[in-house]
C-alpha cells in the first residue's frame, strides 16, 4: 500500500500519513518505531517534548533504511523560544536523532503569554536554521490565525506546516482555513480524539457500511479532507490497520454526515492555543 507524497509550498513533499511517538516512553520508542518502519511508515513525528528523540533516532540508524527514504519531524519545546535557544535546542535534537537535519522543525505552541509575546523573533530563528540548512522547512504548531498572520506580517515568510487539533468533534475549520490561506497543509494531532471517536454511534454505522474499523473510516476522513496524520499505536496490529486506509474511500455523504459531528470549540479535548502558556522546567 502507498502513502501518498503532499506537496508543500516550498517545492518539499510529505508523506499523508506517519507515525506519532506522543507518550510513548523512551524505552518502549525504538521498537515501536522499528515496527512502523517495517509496517511501511516513513514518517516520524516526535518532539524535544516527548523526551523520546535519542530513541527514534536509534531506530531509524538501525532501520537500514536510506535517509532520503525517511521523513523526520520535531518540535521545538516551550522553553526553547528564545532565539539563542532555537538554535542551541536544535543542535541537541539533530544529536539525540542522528541526523545532520530534521525535514520538518515546528514551533510546538505559539506561547503568546511568555517571552513577551514574541514568537515572531522565534520564527525568525526557525527561519535561519532552515537558510543554514539544518531544517529543510520550518512550521509551526497550534498556531490560531491571528498568530499565523502576525508571523507573515511581521517576517514576509508563512510556515508549510500549521499542526492543529483536528477531528471529528473538533473540525477546526477557522484555523484549517487560515492555515490554506496561507499555502500551508493542516496535520492533525489527536485524529481519533484521543479515542473518544471510536464508540461514536454515527462513524460505527459507516465502519459497517465499508466494513471497516471506527479508526480506519475517521482517518480516512481526514486524508479525504486533506489532512495530514500521524496516529500513534504501540501494537503492531493496530499500526497496521492505521496503515491500511488508502484502499477505500468514504462516499460524500458519508463524509458529510461525520463532518456533522462537529461541535466547535465545545469538542476540543487539548489546550486552547491562546491559553496555554506551560513552560517546563
């Protein structure tokens, strides 16, 4: 089964579906990603965050795989947002990863209660890592639109990449479509809605209708939409049924009647990007 190459704006392409490693523990993260790598995965997600980058970089050096074969994204944390610590930051993930670049670097949260609100001067060094070729394309994460025009207004350069909460509950269209305007492509983080998407009565009577899973007819929903994904799973079998989505299409009433579960910000299970202000220590 193929996984299809998007095309990003700044002629890059990514993989539509990867492999998350959110909460994974760092000693369970090189064979679960070893297992995504032979389940046919070539897209990593990680993040200084997850505390599991030295890991996934041990899996992809004893993957056998070629570089140029394997998609790596991480993020930069919260504590990281000062220019000086963009730069020193990412030197110590390309270490843990083993890598001489990352494909794809986001600012994981926009932080816009810290660092006097200024995380333009933060995508201005995310920028100079991408000119110093230590990040092929820079992004951002949970960005709203008013972060992600402040960032164009103030530096002339939009992100490929807005990495937002987004499922069925929570459609995020407002900043789905503030990310399009600007020539960025959506991924999804909690595709599934941390699971709650699985027992819902409307995508089980679709799951029946195509025969099959809840998880695999909402993932299928979004790659239809045009979101990118990375469902996360430590059991083999489920990383293969999240693999398995690219050989049946949901009709358009199908999609319409999930697209009706919608249930605007009442359905976001995660941090309102404009409150969530956490540094670590």
């Amino acid at each position: 089964m193929t996984v299809p190459n998007l095309d990003l704006k700044d002629g890059t392409t990514i993989p539509q579906l990867g492999f998350g490693t959110f909460q994974i523990p760092p000693e369970d993260t090189k064979e679960a990603v070893l297992t995504a790598f032979e389940t046919g995965y070539r897209h990593i997600d990680t993040a200084q965050m997850y505390g599991n980058e030295k890991e996934v970089g041990e899996a992809i050096a004893e993957s056998g795989l070629a570089r140029e074969d394997i998609f790596v994204t991480t993020k930069l944390n919260n504590n990281n947002h000062r220019p000086e610590d963009v730069r020193r930051s990412l030197d110590e993930s390309l270490t843990k990863l083993g890598l001489d670049r990352v494909d794809l670097f986001l600012i994981h949260w926009p932080m816009p209660g810290e660092y006097d609100g200024d995380f333009p001067s933060t995508w201005r060094a995310m920028l100079e890592a991408r000119d110093e070729g230590k990040v092929i394309s820079p992004g951002v994460s949970n960005f709203e639109p008013h972060h992600l025009d402040r960032i164009v207004d103030e530096t002339g350069q939009a992100p490929v990449i807005n990495q937002i909460e987004v499922h069925p509950y929570f459609a995020n269209n407002t900043a789905r479509d503030a990310t399009a305007k600007h020539g960025a492509l959506v991924e999804a983080w909690s595709p599934i809605a941390q699971g709650e998407i699985l027992d819902d009565e409307t995508v089980t009577a679709i799951a029946g209708e195509v025969d099959r899973t809840t998880a695999q007819v909402t993932l299928r929903w979004h790659v239809q939409r045009g979101d990118i994904i990375f469902p996360k799973s430590v059991t083999p079998d489920r990383m293969r049924s999240n693999f398995a989505i690219f050989d049946f299409e949901l009709s358009e009433d199908q999609m319409r009647r999930i697209d009706g579960l919608d249930r605007g910000e009442d359905g976001r299970r995660g941090p309102n990007p404009d409150e969530m202000n956490v540094i670590p220590d």
